[in-house]
C-alpha cells in the first residue's frame, strides 16, 4: 500500500485529488472577485461618464443663477437650425473694409471672463472697452463682434443662454453683462 503525503510536490493526484480542491477553490474565489471588481469598475466608469455628460439640472441651474434649458443627450447630437451668433443683431457696417485684426482678437481672449467668484465683471468692461478702443472704426460694431469672445466657462454659457436677437447694441450687452 502506497503512503500518501500532504507535502506532495508531485502532479500526481493525492489525498483523492485534496490539492486541486484546495487550489482550486482559491482560485475560483480569486476569479469571482477579479469579476466582482471588473463589473464594479465598469458600473463607476458608467455612472461617472453618464453624468458628466447630462447638462445642468434645474436645481444646479438655480444654485448657478444660470438660466440652462434642460435637454437629453440626443437632443444634443441633432443638429440645430439656428445660426450660432444670431443672439446679437449686428449693426450695419458702412464699406467692405470691415476687419478684425488677429493680434486685437488675441488681446481679447488673453483677458477672458469666466464668471468666477474672484473676478470682477466691471473690471472686465473696462479692460474690454480700453481693448476695442484701439480699434478706431465702427465702435459699436467691433465691440458687439468681439465680445463673445472675451468670455469662456460659466459667462459663455450665460451668454448662449440669452434669447435669440435679444441684443442689438452695445449698450444692452453692457447692461445684460453687467446686471
């Protein structure tokens, strides 16, 4: 009669296949939980994408003073009708000589408005209104076209969430930023 050994470092079964039980039941475990960790990290990746992707509830809405329609993700993927700067009505400019120069609109959005608690929207009219006043020509029409782009983050949300054509004059955006 063969004696049968728990130190065993042979292949052969022994203890009626005792090791690949063992074994094999820390392995099945081991398995479950990697499965267990790679559906949990699955269902985070999930959860965080989808709402980082949601637009702002109505309530962040309200704790942001921001006026955001509430829309579905494929609302977001149909293509829209409207033209994207029709919230400004542009005065008529006089001769086809109208041009922004590069170098002013990269004065501009070096001097962004964000909308952040430490900045100052006055101060940013001011540094706006020195900035387009470089430009000597056609004031107003300058003013109106390059300000959207003096604003980033939370202020060019605000701006795109104005009614459409709502401002025809600088003088309105002025008071609209500043109010």
């Amino acid at each position: 009669m063969e004696r049968y050994s728990l130190f065993t470092t042979s292949v052969e079964p022994c203890i009626c296949g005792f090791t690949h039980h063992v074994f094999g039941a820390a392995v099945g475990e081991l398995t479950n939980l990697i499965n267990f960790l790679v559906v949990v990290r699955i269902f985070l990746f999930l959860f965080l994408f989808f709402f980082l992707l949601l637009p702002l509830t109505s309530w962040e809405a309200q704790n942001n003073n921001d006026m955001v329609e509430e829309r579905t993700l494929t609302e977001y993927a149909i293509p829209s009708t409207e033209e994207p700067c029709a919230i400004i009505v542009y005065p008529r400019v006089e001769g086809n000589d109208f041009e922004i120069k590069p170098a002013l609109l990269h004065l501009v959005q070096q001097n962004q408005f964000s909308r952040s608690p430490t900045e100052d929207p006055n101060l940013h009219i001011s540094t706006f209104s020195r900035l387009s006043v470089t430009y000597k020509a056609n004031q107003e029409a300058v003013r109106l076209h390059l300000f959207p782009f003096s604003l980033k983050d939370r202020a060019n949300t605000w701006f795109h969430s104005l009614e459409v054509g709502s401002i025809t004059s600088w003088d309105q955006m002025r008071r609209a930023f500043l109010a």
